[in-house]
C-alpha cells in the first residue's frame, strides 16, 4: 500500500434520534474500511460507546480532545460537547437538534481549516434543527454560506447523476427563482464538476423541462420556450454538450438518462423521485460547486426503524467512497492542469 497519509474523513453525527450513529458505526465496524480512510466523528464518545453497546456492534472506537491526536485503524471520536444527552428513538426533539447542529458546525469548520480532506453528513430533521442561531433549511445552505463556491445538490452513483436548478424550494416559488443567470450557472456548476470531480473530460448534459410536455408549444405554460430553450441554446453556443429540454415524464422510464453523464431537474420532486426510485440505498448527495467536499446518504433520519439495529449502512457507506474518489480526482485534475508536462499523461478516472 501507498505510504501516502489515509484521506481523513471527518463525519458529522446527524439527528441523534435516528439512524446517523448507527448507519456510522456500521459502515466502520467492517475494519477494511480503515484500509481507505481515517474516519473523525464530531460528536461525544460516551454517547457512541452507548449506541454500540445498544446496537451489539464491534466498531473499534478511539475518543481523541482534538485531531492532532487522530490514529489510524479506529473510529475516532472528537469530544464536542461533555454534558449527557437524553436518547428517544423516533422523536422529533430541538434540543437533539441542537447537537446535531454542534456537530455539523465543528465539522464544517475543521473542513475549512484543512483539519479533514472530506466531510460526510449523517441525516438530519429539517424542523428539529431550526432554532435561532440556524435558519437554515439544511445542511447545503450553511455550507454554500460558509465555503467557497457557489453550491448545487447533486445526487449521484456510478450510472446516474442528477442535478438540481432548484432544491428545497416550495413548487408555487421554482419559476419565481428560474432566470438565465441561474440556468447558465447551475449548469457550469454541474459541468465543470463532472470534468474535475468524476474525470470525464466531456461531459452530455440532458435538461429536463420546466412543464409537462416542455410546455407543448405553450399550451402548458410557455416557461420552456421563453426561458429555457434560449438559455440552453447559448449555452450550448459558447461549447458545452448540453441537450434539451426533454418531457421529464417519460426520460427515465424509456432509458434515456442513460446516453448523457448528467441529467438536469428543475425542481426537487422532478429529479429525486427518479433518482431515488432507481438507486434508492445506492445514491449518494454531493454538494458541487464548492471549494470543499460534502457528501451524505440519499435517505433522511428513519425515525420509524431508529434504534431498532435494521438499518442499512449501504448508502452511507457510498457516501463515504465517493467522497474519497472525488478528493482524488480534484487532486488528479489539479495535477495535470497545473504542470504542463503532466497534461500528456492518459487521463483516467479515479472514480471507481
């Protein structure tokens, strides 16, 4: 194995009351995953030992004060907070909110310091962590506030990858927040992504349209024709491989998704129920555009199964890969974009 330092993973816990600590402690109770990385927790390590000791898990746990003390081989733990936290399976709780937030926060910071290569999000509850220091609907706004770039939800596994216009945004607001510039640019977001982050050097971009039907040359709303032809037209003037606008209706059901690298949904519905219904458990959220690396599971905190030891690690654990597979095809793109002799090296793709 490469002598190189093991990507360093740091790991927001999510709600405490769903799933995030064991879908954690699952993916990390298989110790070939130290093989790839050196996982961080920001949470409080009593409180893991009593989720593994719930759970019947065998995860091998290592309470550190602060990262310089991370070792290789364990689940590290950075103690966030000291005090006790009452646990209620299933329970919507501010106060668990709270931590979640505290985790996210010291882990956004450690990204921002270089403390971690990589940050990967256990779920949260959108209601439970609204409080007045955190007026954020979740974890991809208080990311774009606190990193560079400008950020885009991105839900991705090897065979599909589906980008938003607009994400958490109530339906009667998307045309509302729908404008040339924000087209042009989600779109470069996605673009360059797909050429940095997964090493494909020419990426097809599909766009689905606004309306049923794309409109049906007006008769359903005119959004399609006025707004979103024209924007693509340009952008594909000034050189990008972007085609559309395609009915949303029947592009995933007829395989169609599958001759572009990405497909792009106006809204969230429009690209994440297909999304999910095809990789559900497999998917993985990235958050593109920003100058640092986010991923999370495609699924929420399962308050319905939390505490009952059932749930799937899968999801998480792809999250956890992809995060590492992208980490190494920036610095690959880095590489061969930066020294002009590394540009005739045969160019790959890391993302496997």
């Amino acid at each position: 194995m490469s002598n190189e330092p093991k990507i360093r993973v740091g790991i927001s816990i999510g709600d405490l009351n769903g799933i995030g600590p064991e879908i954690i402690l699952k993916t990390f109770s298989d110790n070939r995953m130290f093989d790839f990385c050196t996982p961080v927790v920001f949470a409080n390590s009593r409180l893991l030992q009593f989720f593994k000791k719930n759970l019947k898990l065998k995860t091998l746990i290592q309470s550190i004060k602060n990262i310089d003390q991370v070792v290789e081989g364990k689940l590290n733990v950075v103690d966030v907070w000291q005090e006790t936290v009452a646990i209620n399976y299933g329970k919507e709780d501010s106060k668990v909110g709270s931590y979640a937030i505290k985790s996210f926060e010291a882990a956004t910071a450690a990204l921002k310091e270089e403390k971690i290569d990589v940050l990967v999000t256990a779920p949260i509850h959108k209601t439970a962590i609204q409080s007045d220091s955190f007026k954020f609907p979740g974890h991809t706004d208080y990311l774009n506030q606190e990193l560079e770039g400008d950020s885009l939800m991105f839900m991705v596994t090897d065979d599909l990858k589906v980008g938003l216009l607009t994400d958490h945004v109530a339906l009667v607001d998307v045309v509302k927040q729908l404008t040339p510039g924000v087209i042009s640019q989600k779109i470069s977001t996605i673009h360059a992504s797909l050429i940095k982050d997964f090493g494909i050097s020419k990426p097809k971009i599909a766009v689905l349209g606004i309306n049923p039907h794309t409109g049906d040359n007006g008769v359903i709303g005119k959004e399609d024709d006025d707004l979103l032809r024209p924007t693509l037209e340009k952008i594909k003037n000034a050189g990008k491989l972007v085609f559309g606008p395609y009915a949303a209706d029947s592009f995933f059901g007829s395989d169609n998704y599958k001759s572009f690298d990405a497909v792009v949904a106006s809204y969230h519905d429009q690209g994440l129920i297909p999304f999910k219904t095809l990789s559900f458990g497999q998917g993985v959220n990235y958050t593109a555009g920003l100058n640092r690396i986010r991923t999370s599971p495609d699924h929420g905190t399962a308050f319905e199964i939390a505490g009952k030891g059932i749930a799937q690690e899968n999801s998480f654990s792809e999250a956890v890969f992809r995060a590492i597979s992208i980490f190494r095809n920036r610095k690959l793109h880095t590489e061969l974009t930066q020294n002009p002799l590394k540009k005739q090296v045969k160019k790959r793709s890391l993302d496997s």
